[in-house]
C-alpha cells in the first residue's frame, strides 16, 4: 500500500509541474507577443490638424520627435476627459512649429514613456495571468471531476465507495417504524444494545456479531431493519448496494470494499448496510466458462475485510438478500455473518399492526377496522399494505372526502390484488353473462364446502389485470397449515367457474386460464412436494428454487416418473372437477338465481350471497 501511495504522489507532482510548465509558457508567448501590440494600441492616431487644434488650445502637454512622427500627450485635464495617455500624427514641414509650442507651453522631451511601472507590469502581465490560470484550472478539474464522476466515469471514482452516509440521527427511523416483524426486532436489538454498552459484553469475554445477514421476500423491510437499527443505536450508517461494487474494469469492485470499510473503521462505532449482497456474494464456480473473475476477487476482498477488522470497534456489517441460497458458504459462516435473520412476510396480527403504522400518516374515519382489512390482504408484504393505505388516500380524495374510510381500503385491497376497475370496458351482455355463471360457479362450489374460505365479495366488474371478474374469499383467521381436503377443495372452488361455463351454456371459453392455473400447481404441488399422494407417497419430486422470488420449481426424477407425475396431476384436477359438477347440478336453481342477480348489481357481497343461498 505505502509504494502504490507513493507512486501516485510521484503522479501527481508530475502532473503539477507539467501543468504549471504549459501556463508558463503560455504567460510568456502573451508577453513577447500580444501585450507589446496592444500597448501599440493604446497610442491613438491623429491627423496634424487636429494636432494643431491641440497647440493653438494649449491642451498640449509633452512633445516628442520619433521618426518621421510626432508624439504627444495632452495635459492631465484634457487627458481624463479625452481617455487616451498618448498621441501620435505624422511630420509636416512646417518652420514655424517650434514658436508655435513654445507660446502654448508645450514642454519638449526625449521619449514619451507609455508604458506602466515595472510592479505594475509584473503584477499585470506575470502575477495576474498566473493566478487566474491556477483558478481557472482548479475550477474546471473540480467540475469535470464531479460530472466524470457522476456518470461513472472510472478514471475519477476509482476505488470510492460512492456509499451513502447517514449521520447518527439522519435515518430518521427506530424500532417503532418497523411492525410485524417482531422476532426480527428481537434479534437486532441485541446489536443496538451491544453498541451502546460494549463493556457490558466485554467483561464476559463475549465479542460483537460481524454480521447479521436480513434474508426475506421483497418488501418485508429488510432495508427498513437496518436503517431502525441504525437509528436505535445513534451511530453513523453507511448504506450500498450490491450492484455498486460491480464494475467493468478489474480491480474496481475489491478498491471499493476496501475503501468502504476504510471509512467504516474510521467512523466506529457504525452500521455498514450491503443491499443485495447476492450480487457480489454468489457461490464461485471455479473460474470456468460461466466464471466472473472480477466478481469473485470483489468477493474475496469482502471475506478478507470481513477477517480483518476489530469485532471490537463496533463495526457491524448488515446485508439483505432475496437469494440466500445463492450466497457463498464461506460468506455465511460464522465470524463473518454470524446470524441469519429471517425477515418472512407478516401473518395477520403483523399485517394489522404495519397498516395501524402507516394509518398514522392520512386522515381516518373512527369505524375503520383495519382487521378485516389484513384478513382480505393475506400474503401482503409490508410495502403492499403501505401501498394499500395510500391507494385508500388517494381514492377518498378521488371521492371528494377528506377522510379515508372503510370501502376506500377494501377497494384499495382489491386494486392491490386485481388492479383499477374497467368502467369503460365494452363487454357484450352474452359475454358478461357468461362471467356472471362462471364467477357464482367458484362461489358456489365454495360455499357448498365445508373447508372452505368463505366468500367475502363476487364482482363482474372488469380490472385492469385482465380479470373480466372475480370471486374473492377471506378465511376467518389465519391459516399456516393446509390439509389435503383443503388442498382438493381449493382445487374443486378453482374448477367450479368452467364446470358452470359446461353445465348452463354446453360450452366453454378462456376466461378459466388462470384457474386451471391455479389448481394444477396446486394439484402437483400434493403429489411432489406435500406427499399427498397414494401412489409416491412421502417422495419429494421437485425441488423449489428461489423460494422469496416467486418459488419456481424444477423436477428431480426419471423421466418415466414424470409421466407418472402428470398423469397423478391430471386425475386429480378431473376428480376435482367432477365434484364441482355435481355440486353446480345439485344446486341448478340457487346458479341461476344468483347469477341473474349478479347480473343486475354486478357486484355483491358475502353476506347478500350466502342470504340468497340459504333462501328457501
């Protein structure tokens, strides 16, 4: 490190010398060449009788002889007022030029000096020319530094971390911004109070975590975590993200981490946030085909750092990740990040409490209950209920209310889920009849089991996700298990729209896409990863990747197993169907007239299904 600091110094004095070399030069081609021009300049060229004029007014102050020419100054009045130091016009013969200056006083000399004072010509040709290049030159260094360096230019922010630093109260959150995430609060503030007692931990022996690593789905507030503890222990927070540390040039990405955590040990005690380290921190592969060799030496700096400092300054590296299974191992074992935090989406007293949290900030009626409102936002992330809230907010001022009260939620959930209503959608009245059985299908079917969610609202009413309707179900309380006979229930409910489309019309169409959807993931889910099948048994078949990014799957068996598999699906979608059918036909009447008045609101709810549905 000391030879490379050396070496740049030896750069820059370089480059101090070559750059004040070309502004001496530069002063000095001005000096041997303008500057005696337009001293010429400043003689002003008059004709004789002109100069006449002058004698005969006895303005005439210094007459000199050059040449064929005639110098001369006017006397210091006339001198301001005119605004020229000297004058020069041509010879003329005349003999009785000499009587003629004398009468008007006129003084005769050698040489008329209009040139300044030496000081003066030091100051203003060598001094001044100086100073506004060095000026000049460090304005503009400065600003094309700055504007090189926003726009990533490599050469000028080469080896900076570009992290952004918060003062110790500048994050502006604690703890209670930060609900629903109750066992995740519980495991950081051992790192807020180990922050502000040390001596406490350090009479025992015990050492500071390095690292706690926040791993979660997206918008469950890892980034708000971090921040929270940041606010709560009152030191400064470095925040960056992953994707900085990435660069095209080699070298660049281990310079930042290692200037980042420069300056984290020179602020300690703080917080070193790392967003998406799965960026940099992925599993390296031994520099083949599909090798980042740059990415894996900016890893190898960041275990290093991580070796390297003092657990003791207080110096505490968080990262989040939506990809924990991507990370290296030698990342995650202990003494680099010690605790790994689960930061899981909310259950239903979480989703409560984040919207209580976010209610504080907009105006609300008294009867707003935010219960039923979590109950319908099932499998929310914390961002999602920020954003339901302030859907609400909006929609009320939409209304022309300026409180935000229950139906704006509701409907604020369902934008959520389905997206804005289609008012102005031209549906034919066949084809909005047709949405009309489908969706009391999947009600009915619904209601006519008995694991089922009850239904909360059915709507005709198009969105725009696509949706041309759609039959929403809210479970009384919150669910983590589900049974096989809920699982093939669900599947009946998601069958039951094109077993109605079948059973009224005889025919079907392709509003049930989503629906067949649906219930073969579901179905197939039961058979290779739920063990819910008679025939593999407790056999895990597939494998889930990415399990916070959607939990796409891929299948660990031969291929004649995989027919096997399918053919299991199938049988169990078509069972499925079949019970949807019987229960659509055993209810012909209570079909038909739920569905006509649907028709006619086109939207209902729960409670005016299930009256209508008990009806005799």
């Amino acid at each position: 490190m000391g030879v490379k600091d050396n070496n740049t110094n030896k750069n820059h004095r370089k480059s101090f010398f070559y750059y004040y070399g070309i502004v001496l030069l530069v002063v000095f081609l001005l000096n041997t060449f303008l500057v005696p021009q337009m001293m010429e300049r400043s003689v002003r060229e008059v004709s004789y009788d002109q100069f006449l004029h002058f004698v005969e007014a006895k303005q005439v102050g210094m007459v000199y002889q050059d040449g064929e020419s005639l110098m001369f100054t006017l006397k210091e009045d006339v001198e301001k007022e005119w605004g020229v130091t000297a004058y020069k016009t041509g010879l003329w013969p005349d003999a009785n030029l000499t009587d003629r200056l004398l009468d008007a006083g006129v003084v005769f000399s050698q040489e008329i000096v209009t040139r300044p004072s030496l000081l003066s010509t030091i100051f203003v040709q060598w001094i001044m020319p100086i100073v506004l290049f060095v000026v000049i030159g460090q304005l503009l260094g400065r600003t094309l530094q700055k504007k090189m360096g926003s726009m990533g230019n490599p050469a000028m922010t080469f080896g900076k971390s570009n992290a952004k630093i918060y003062a110790e109260t500048e994050t502006g959150k604690t703890f209670s911004d930060v609900a629903g995430q109750e066992e995740a609060k519980e495991a950081l503030k051992e790192i807020v109070d180990f922050l502000h007692n040390p001596q406490k931990y350090a009479e025992i022996g015990a050492t500071l975590p390095k690292g706690a690593l926040l791993v979660g789905p997206p918008g469950t507030g890892k980034t708000l975590l971090a921040k929270a503890v940041a606010g709560e222990a009152h030191v400064p927070f470095f925040s960056i993200s992953g994707s900085e540390f990435v660069e095209m040039f080699v070298g660049m990405g281990a310079a930042k981490v290692r200037d980042l955590f420069k300056q984290a040990n020179e602020k300690a005690p703080c917080i070193v946030f790392i967003d998406e380290i799965d960026t940099i921190g992925k599993k390296r592969d031994g520099g083949g085909i599909g090798g980042n060799d740059e990415r894996e030496q900016t890893l190898n700096q960041l275990l290093t750092e991580m070796d390297g400092f003092d657990g003791k300054k207080g110096v505490v590296i968080l990262a989040a990740t939506n990809r924990p299974e991507s990370l290296d191992q030698a990342l995650l074992r202990p003494g680099r990040f010690d605790r790994r935090i689960p930061v899981e989406l909310p259950d239903l007293k979480g989703r409560e409490a984040i919207l209580r949290v976010h209610g504080k900030d907009v105006k609300l009626e008294s009867s707003v209950d935010f219960n039923s409102v979590a109950r319908a936002a099932s499998g929310a992330s914390g961002a999602e209920l920020a954003n339901i809230v302030n859907e609400a907010a909006l929609r009320a001022v939409r209304m022309g209310r300026s409180v935000v009260n229950q139906s704006d939620l509701e409907e604020s959930v369902e934008v959520v889920v389905a997206g804005y209503q289609r008012k102005d959608a031209s549906v034919s009245k066949n084809e909005k009849r047709i949405v009309a059985y489908h969706e009391i299908g999947h009600a009915l079917v619904a209601a006519c089991q008995s694991n089922s969610a009850p239904v909360h609202k059915i709507t005709i009413i198009p969105r725009t996700s696509g949706a041309l309707g759609y039959t929403m179900q809210v479970e009384a309380g919150e669910r983590f298990l589900m049974s096989k006979e809920e699982a093939l229930n669900k599947i009946a409910t998601f069958t039951g729209g094109r077993a109605a489309e079948e059973f009224m019309f005889q025919s079907i169409t392709t509003g049930a896409a989503n629906d067949i959807e649906q219930a073969t993931k579901i179905a197939r889910a039961m058979v290779t990863r739920y063990g819910m099948s008679d025939q593999f048994g407790m056999v895990a078949l597939e494998t889930v990747n990415n399990q916070y990014l959607g939990g796409d799957t891929s299948m660990v068996c031969a291929p004649e197993t995989a027919k096997a598999v399918d053919d299991e699906v199938i049988a169990i979608v078509k069972a499925q169907y079949e019970k949807a059918m019987g229960i659509l036909k055993a209810h012909a009447s209570k079909l038909n007239e739920l569905s006509e008045y649907l028709l006619e609101r086109e939207t209902i709810s729960g409670e005016e299904f299930m009256e209508i549905l008990k009806r005799e």
